[in-house]
C-alpha cells in the first residue's frame, strides 16, 4: 500500500490575516501623511500668485509714495486654482502692507478651506515675511518657513 501526501498549496488564513492587518497599519500611517502633503501642496499657490506681486508693489509705493490699495492697480492676478481672493491692506507708520490670500472653500483640501495666508513689508517692500493667518503653521509652504 502506498499513501500519497497531499501537498499543501497557498496560504493559510492566518497567513493572509497578517498581510492583511499589515497593509491597514501602513494605510493608516500613509494616508493622513498624504492628506497634509496635498494641503502643503495647495497652500503653495498662495505664496506663488503673492511673490508676484512683492516686486510690483515695492515698485508702486516707490513711485507713489504708498502701497496699491488693491492688486488690480499694479495688474496682479488675484485668483487661483485653490485661491479665491487675494486683498491689500496697508496700515500705520512705517508703512505696512498685508498681502492677504484666502483659500476656497470649495474643491481644496479640508485643511486649508477658507483659509489665509499672509505676507507682510514694513520697509517699503524691501523684506518680506510670510505668516500664516488662519492656516496652521504645519501646512505653511516651504516659501513661509
């Protein structure tokens, strides 16, 4: 009498509960790291559309004595893909000038809607600085840092 073994083929159910429990805890690590690489992402926008508009600023205060109340007097694009406003807001002595984007509310990460962003000259336009108004600082670009 011979008996045959039976070979076994596949894995067993524990096997696959372990590669299982392993893909959720690398899930569960992974996605909010994505979720706040795409905020960080986003959030960028702001700080391109705003650098923009430091030179033109300067350069209009230069010659008038004062900051543009609006970004359409020095032609600035005030509208983005995940920007929905940019304003001027000039105050005291020395002169300050607040460039201020605000996120939309819409269509963004959930983390940055109806945010701001805020970059700042008190010198006439020669430095600048970037602060986070309502946005988190751990979403600021790297611009801001």
């Amino acid at each position: 009498m011979c008996k045959h073994l039976r070979k076994q083929a596949g894995f067993t159910l524990i096997e696959l509960m372990i590669v299982i429990a392993i893909i959720g805890i690398l899930a569960a690590v992974a996605i909010p790291a994505y979720q706040d690489y795409i905020a960080r992402a986003q959030a960028s926008e702001a700080v391109s559309l705003m650098s923009g508009m430091k030179g033109a600023s300067a350069e209009f205060n230069s010659s008038n004595g004062h900051f543009p109340a609006v970004p359409a007097s020095i032609g600035a694009n005030t509208a983005g893909s995940y920007v929905s406003t940019i304003t001027f807001a000039t105050t005291g002595v020395p002169m300050t000038l607040n460039i201020t984007a605000t996120y939309k509310t819409n269509n963004v990460n959930s983390k940055i809607s109806g945010k701001t962003l805020i970059l700042r000259t008190i010198d006439g336009g020669t430095n600048w600085s970037c602060k986070a108004g309502t946005l988190s600082t751990s979403l600021l670009p790297g611009a801001c840092k």
